[in-house]
C-alpha cells in the first residue's frame, strides 16, 4: 500500500538549515525531504484488541506541517522514533477486529484517539496521569513493546492514517454516529483539542474571554466554547480577514486585528499604566485566555492583558518562548499547558473528550464540516503540503488526504 512517512535524521537536519534557507520545497522535495510516498506492507493486527482500519479520510495538522519542517523542540525527540507513517486525525471503516474487541465490530465508522498511552502500550500498573484519567499527559510514551512515540503517526511501530490501513488499540476506537459525516468526523481530532483546552480552563458564565489566533485551533475552541452553553464574551485576535470572518461567524463577539493592550482596555476594561521605558501594563483584562499560536510575543500580551486571578492556556507549541514574567507574579496568573485529551467530569458523567467533541457535532451544537475545505489523493502530497503554507492565498482552513 502506498503510505506517506517523515524521517529526519542529524545530517539530514543540518544540511536542510542551508538547504531550506535557499528555498522551503527542499523539505519536502529532493534527496533530504523529510517526507517521501514509499510502499509498505499492509499492517497486521498487534494483538487480541487491536483493530484494523481503512482510512476514509487522514486531516494534516499544523503539527505535521512543523514536522515537515523540523520546528519542533529537540526535547521531544525521546518521545517520536523515525521513520514513521504520520498522520493522526483519522476517520476510517473497521475492516478487521481482533477476538477481545468489544467497542467496535468489521463495518463500523471509526474515528481514533491517538495517543499510544499505557493501555495502548499494555503497561500496567498504569503510569500515575493514566490512572487519573489524564491520559493526554501519559508518563509513559516511550516504553512498553513499541518503539517511543507520543501517538499513532509518531511512532515507526504504529503507523499513522497517512496510510490506506492502520491499526489502533481498541481503548483508541470511537464510533462515528450515523449523524456525522465522514468530513465532519475527520475533525473529531482538533475539535476534541479545543473542547480539552476549555474544560482545563472553562470560562464563567459572563467571563471575558480572549483567544489569540483564529485558525483551526481558535476556531474550534469559540465552536466549543458556544457547543459547551457557556455564557461568555468571545474576542479573537486574528490578523487574517479570511479566517477572521469564520471565527466571526463560528460564535466570536468580536474580533480584532491591532494591538492587544488597546482591545483589552476597549472590550474588557482594563487599566493600562505606562512604566518608566519597555511595554505597557494592564490592570483588569481578559479572565481566561488561549494562546493558540505560541510565540513570544503573543505569549507576552497573553500575561500582559489577562485580569488578577485569570488564567492564561498556552495552546500552541513554541520551540522556545522568552517572556517577562512580572503580569504572573504581580496578578497572581495561573499558566496552564495545553496537550492531547482526557476524561473530564460532565454533566452527562465522566466521558473522554473524544466523546463529547462527538456528541457536539452529532447533536449539532457544533458544526465543522464547512471547516474541511480542501482534500486531495495520497499522490498530491505535495500540492498538500503548499496550500497549508500558504492557506490565506487558498482560502484554506483543514485540509486532508482522501483515499
């Protein structure tokens, strides 16, 4: 089967630093591209519960996109293993189950947790984050009888969903309900990021609320925010006019484009006091904020415009942020770390993430489908890989691997 996988090694890495200077196709074009379409045998079934899967649809993240272009930090490399076949926002058809599968049966939609975490890797006793139900947080990546990786598309054992089959451990598999469409539940993934991201972090009813970036992240957390029924103010901090009217239309109350300090005096109203030299600082602000983009700069206004008490959520995934820290300290902020998916508390019971980004979109509280605007054959990766550079020249938003 024909199945896209990534692989960078040192050598590789360095001569890409001079390479990828001259031009950014020499990541993903040439003798040192991280990512190549090779043929590799069909997977075979792991053991007594795992399950087999056709992939339907693969979605490609911004996190595939840093791979591609070695952005990541070198301090997770313990938790990966190369090659690999990437991809992890799958919807696929179960094709075959092995004999202890309960949860799932040949023919039924399925849409997949990724994460390898102790149950997948068979480790037991679980590591204390599993045990807890924080399984987004597993301490336990890189043991157990597959090679190291944090899930399925970064772990040479278990391939990924750019692939046409793939296997996953039955604690993995979520039935898609007959009211979600494959184009929808190809974003269970993300939208189920987003829905994490606000149960560690829930907003108040009447809380002023920021989030900083409106792509595909901060666009599902405003989707799972109003999903949710949570009664607050929404202001996004989005550059694009093209993204900016879809997070607008998503259930954003206002959207600006300009500095954050002036939105945070204007929409929450903060004090803004001006010290003797360097950037200004706020009094009030924003309750609860998400920084979806992870930059030093963005990360800076986060801590600069969020109010005593609040709570600032660190979405997206920075190599090396540098900051100062005195809006911490001097509003006594809580800054929470943003990964994966867990069981959360809910008024329906304890249900996984996964669960509930389900539930959201096939009790239509959340649509995402229209979010799904461009998809291509496994062969066109790289014309893939082109629009997600350039996604406001493409009027992109998700896109994805069909097979």
């Amino acid at each position: 089967m024909k199945a896209l996988t990534y692989n960078v090694t040192v050598p590789g890495y360095l001569g890409l630093q001079v390479l990828g200077r001259l031009n950014r196709k020499y990541y993903y074009e040439g003798p040192l591209s991280t990512v190549r379409l090779v043929d590799v045998p069909e997977p075979v079934l792991p053991g007594p519960d795992w399950v087999k899967i056709k992939v339907r649809l693969c979605g490609f993240c911004g996190s595939d996109l840093s791979l591609i272009f070695v952005k990541g930090s070198a301090m997770a490399s313990p938790f990966g293993s190369f090659p690999c076949i990437f991809g992890h926002e799958t919807v696929g058809e179960v094709v075959q189950a092995g004999s202890s599968v309960r949860n799932a049966a040949f023919g039924d939609r399925v849409t997949l947790n990724p994460g390898l975490t102790c149950e997948p890797r068979g480790i037991s006793p679980r590591c204390p984050s599993c045990a807890a139900g924080r399984t987004g947080s597993c301490e336990r990546y890189a043991d157990g009888p597959f090679a190291p990786g944090m899930f399925a598309g970064l772990c040479k054992d278990v391939g990924g969903g750019f692939a046409q089959y793939m296997v996953a451990h039955t604690s993995q598999v979520h039935r898609v309900p007959d009211g979600v469409s494959d184009e929808a539940a190809v974003l269970t993934e993300p939208l189920a990021v987003a829905v994490q991201a606000v149960m560690d972090n829930r907003p108040a009813e009447g809380d002023k609320v920021l989030i900083i970036g409106g792509g595909v992240i901060g666009a599902m957390i405003v989707k799972a925010i109003r999903g949710l029924g949570i009664g607050c103010s929404i202001t996004v901090a989005e550059p694009s006019p093209f993204s900016a009217a879809y997070v607008k239309g998503s259930g954003a109350d206002c959207v600006v484009d300009g500095d954050l300090i002036e939105a945070a005096e204007k929409i929450a109203g903060a004090r803004v006091y001006k010290p003797m030299m360097g950037e200004r600082i706020v009094q009030g602000g924003f309750h609860r904020v998400f920084d979806t983009v992870g930059h030093s700069q963005t990360f800076q206004k986060a801590l600069i415009v969020t109010a005593a008490g609040g709570t600032v959520s660190l979405v997206g995934i920075a190599r090396r942020l540098a900051f100062d820290p005195t809006p911490v300290w001097l509003k006594l902020l809580t800054v929470k770390g943003c990964y994966g998916y867990s069981f959360n508390d809910t008024k329906d019971g304890r249900r996984h993430a996964f669960e509930t980004a389900l539930c959201l979109m096939n009790e239509r509280r959340v649509h995402v489908q229209d979010m799904l605007t461009h998809t291509f054959p496994i062969e066109e990766y790289r014309e893939l890989i082109r629009v997600n550079v350039s996604k406001g020249r493409h009027r992109a938003i998700k896109t994805a691997i069909r097979f």
